[in-house]
C-alpha cells in the first residue's frame, strides 16, 4: 500500500499502529525513531507529533513504562510493555484473529 494511501486512511489505523507498538515492546525496548522507522517500513507515514503522545497516552493507561537511557552523548526514551500492556495485547491477538478471519473469509 503506498504512503499517501495509508495517511489517507490514518484515522482508521491508529488502533493498529497501537497494537504494533505494543508487539515490538513485548520483544524489546523501543524508542520513538526507531518506532517510526519500523512503522514506515510497514507504509505507515507517522510524524513525531503523532506517534509520542501515542506513547504517553499507551503509558498513562498502563500499557508502557519508560525509563530515559544515555547511549554515548544521547539520552533516549526507552518504553517497555507492562504486565497489563501484555494481557491487552494478548486479548488484542485474539480479537484481531477474529476480525481478521471474517475480513478475508470470502478471499
């Protein structure tokens, strides 16, 4: 899908960005470039503005935590899946199977 596609439908994706933040936390720390960057490899267009207060709101409720790291001169905002960022997750599979099964039942 291509990139003007995908900002065109970005309304509709915001759950789906979400989900795939809370998929790459669950194997590893991210922080926001590296998100973004991951993101656009999948043909999502999300600017700063977009995605880190998608990841405030993702920690006030719960689901991240963060914790700044120095990596040489930089300090980055590393952000890690909680206990309920990953039974929210685990019931978002579920769901998501489940949609996505009625979605591509007549394909």
């Amino acid at each position: 899908m291509s990139a003007r596609k995908v900002s065109q439908y970005q309304d509709l994706y915001g759950g789906l960005i979400r989900l795939h933040v809370l998929h790459h936390a669950a194997r590893k720390p991210l922080y926001g470039a590296w998100m973004m960057e991951e993101l656009h490899h999948h043909g999502y267009k999300i600017s700063p503005g977009t995605l880190y207060p998608m990841l405030h709101g993702l920690e006030a409720k719960g689901y991240l935590r963060s914790r700044e790291k120095r990596e040489g001169k930089q300090v980055r905002r590393f952000y890690l899946i909680t206990a309920s960022g990953r039974r929210a997750l685990a019931d978002a599979r579920h769901k998501v199977r489940e949609l996505f099964g009625e979605l591509f039942e007549d394909d």
